[in-house]
C-alpha cells in the first residue's frame, strides 16, 4: 500500500493498526503449550542470570530448567523457541552491558569523591585528576593524576592514525579499483592474517628491534617513545582500517562507477570524485576503528613504554615515552588498592566515554551522508 507524501500520520496510524492486528492474530494461532513452554524458558533463564550475579548455590535449578524448556520448545515449536530465545539473549547482552557500566562508574567514584576541588565554593568532584600532574599513590604526598597518561595516550593516538588512516584508505582502494583479481586474493587474506597476530607479539618486535634502534639513532636514555609505540599501533590498527575501508568501497554501486566513466573521467578521477565520496562513511567509520584500537592498546604500549607516568619535555616531544592509561591499567592492576585501584577504574572510564563519543560519531557521519547521497540534503 503506497502512503502520500502529506499523509505521513495517518500511513503511520495504519501500520500500527495492522501491526498489532498480526500481532494479536500471532497471539490467537499459537497453541497455549508453546507460549507456557517459552515463558518458561525466559524466566528460568533470567532468574539464573539473577541468581548467577547472586552467586547462589542454586543457579543450577533455574539453567536446567531453561535448558529442558528449550529443547522442548526447540523440537516442538523451533520457530517460536528461535524468536524467544534471540529476544532473551539480546536482553542478556544489553543487561549485562548496563551492569558493566554501573559496575566501572560506582568502582571510579571513590576517586572521583577524593580528588573533589572547591571552585568558588562550589565542589567539583574528580577535578584535581585533572588539574594536577603528578601521579604518586604511595609517596606522600598521595595524588592520581591522570593527566599525564592523557598526554601519552593523545600522543600515541595521533601518531597511530597518521600512519593507519592514509595507509589503510590508499590499500583499501588500491585492493578494491586497481588490484587485478590475482593479487586481491593473494593480499586480502594476508591484511586479514595481520589483524589476528597478537598484541604482544607488536609489542615484542617494537621492544626488541624499533626501541633499541630509536635510542641509539636518536641519543635516547633508556627504551620507549611515544613515536615508535604510535608506529608500531598505527600497523596493528592498519590491516582493520584496511578490510573495513575495503568492504566499504566495494559496496559502492558498479553503475555509479560505470556512469562516470561513460562521461570520460580517468579511472582516477572515477575514484576520488565518485568512489571514495560515496564510501566516506563506511572509509570514516573504519578510520574511527582504527583510531578506537590504538586507544584502546594495551600490551604493547605497556611493552615498549617506560611505565613511570610523567610528561613530556616539552610536551610534543615524542621522542620519550613515559605510560598511557591503558599501559597504566595493565601495570599496576596486580599491586593496586583502596583508592589506586578506584583510579585505574577511573581510567578505564575515561577510556570508554572516548571510544563511545567515537562510535557516536562514526553513527553520526554514517547517518548524515545517507542522507546527502539519497538527496535529503
């Protein structure tokens, strides 16, 4: 049924009624045992959830239940049983998320309340995390700075995406435009090779090879700096950058590619005027990938850095290395206690608000370039 353009409401009003028409019409045709037999299922499940975070004894109970309960339903209504069990797990997956958040933010606030400052006799808590320099948790007198490993963490992310951004979008467009068939399935495999070595194993190699070189070609005492660790991420992040830039490339109609060519554009020209604009968001959000992996990098920032927070002298000198937050998390969680620990989890908080204003973005540029290239703008 096609809806007029000044008509929006009352399509919208139809829709609606005939949604819950099949919904009740769903209701109606489903045998009474299905409907007992996935309820059950969905609340044995959750009050294992529940009892599980309880850290009851008898969690056992209601999992067996569930498990008995769905594979009856499985074998007597799969079709029911499928949906059900798809709505209990992405509930499942979003609760515990929201636990994991309630859980990092109610771990940080101890900090947070300690490091409040008075501004105008008004009290800001977490300000002095800020406003301060120094990091000492046990030599007095006691201060959690984090604004050092701010610093270190700005640095190495800088760094990372100048080498992973153009990086990754030239090979993402040399593999989807230019790269005859051969090479493409030869390369494309081994971008997706690069992307599962381990963490440590960058770190390692940077540590073993890249440090050593660095401070002898540059004069510096001891090991670490922000430049060759945002190296050494920037290559971790590329063979990301690279299959998600790919992918977006590829999805860029033939016909749009083939329309301007047809007009006498240059295959060059064909790819920055048509192909890389048509892709950007999908380009965008693999260079906001990026950009989230070398935040979020710990062992080999934690490899190669020198491990004791501090800042740089001057501040855009990144031919030292001192910690990141990440770094910072990973080395001293083990010895961590009462209020050091509460401000490694006020890290890890700073951490997730970064990379979710990222994400958002990445949502943002996504949703506002469908909307130019379907001619809304």
């Amino acid at each position: 049924m096609n809806v007029l353009p000044n008509s929006d409401g009352a399509g919208l009003r139809a829709a609606a009624r005939r949604g819950l028409r099949r919904g009740r019409d769903f209701v109606d045709e489903t045998p009474p045992d299905a409907l007992v037999t996935v309820t059950v299922a969905a609340v044995s499940l959750l009050a294992a959830f529940a009892g599980f975070l309880a850290v009851s004894s008898l969690t056992a109970i209601p999992f067996a239940v569930f498990l008995v309960a769905t594979g009856y339903g499985w074998l007597r209504h799969q079709e029911l049983t499928a949906r059900v069990l798809t709505l209990t797990t992405t509930v499942s997956t979003i609760l515990v998320l929201g636990l994991i958040l309630v859980f990092i933010f109610a771990e940080a606030w101890p900090t947070v309340q300690y490091a409040t400052v008075n501004v105008f006799g008004v009290p800001i808590p977490g300000l002095r995390l800020f406003i301060e320099t120094r990091w000492s948790p046990v030599t007095p007198p006691i201060q959690y700075s984090l604004v050092p490993m701010i610093h270190g963490t700005v640095l190495v992310t800088i760094i990372a995406t100048a080498v992973a951004a153009p990086l990754g979008v030239a090979a993402a467009l040399f593999l989807s435009e230019i790269a005859p068939r051969t090479v493409r399935e030869l390369v494309k495999p081994g971008v997706e090779i690069l992307a599962g070595i381990p963490s440590i194993v960058y770190g390692f190699i940077g540590f073993t090879i890249l440090s050593p070189w660095a401070a002898d070609q540059f004069d510096i005492v001891g090991q670490g700096t922000y430049l060759f660790v945002g190296i050494v991420v920037g290559l971790m992040a590329l063979p990301t950058v690279v299959s998600v830039a790919e992918d977006a490339l590829n999805s860029v109609p033939e016909s749009m590619k083939s329309g301007s060519l047809a007009l006498g554009t240059t295959d060059w020209q064909t790819m920055t005027s048509i192909t890389l604009p048509a892709a950007f968001s999908g380009v965008s959000a693999a260079v906001l990938l990026g950009v989230g992996r070398a935040i979020g990098e710990t062992m080999a920032a934690t490899v190669m850095l020198r491990g004791s927070p501090g800042l740089t002298k001057p501040l855009y000198n990144v031919f030292y290395g001192n910690a990141t937050l990440t770094s910072l998390i990973a080395a001293n969680y083990g010895d961590a206690d009462g209020l050091q620990l509460s401000a490694l989890f006020v890290a890890g908080v700073i951490l997730f608000v970064t990379v979710l204003f990222l994400s958002i973005g990445s949502q943002y540029i996504e949703a506002r370039m469908r909307r130019k290239l379907g001619g809304a703008e």
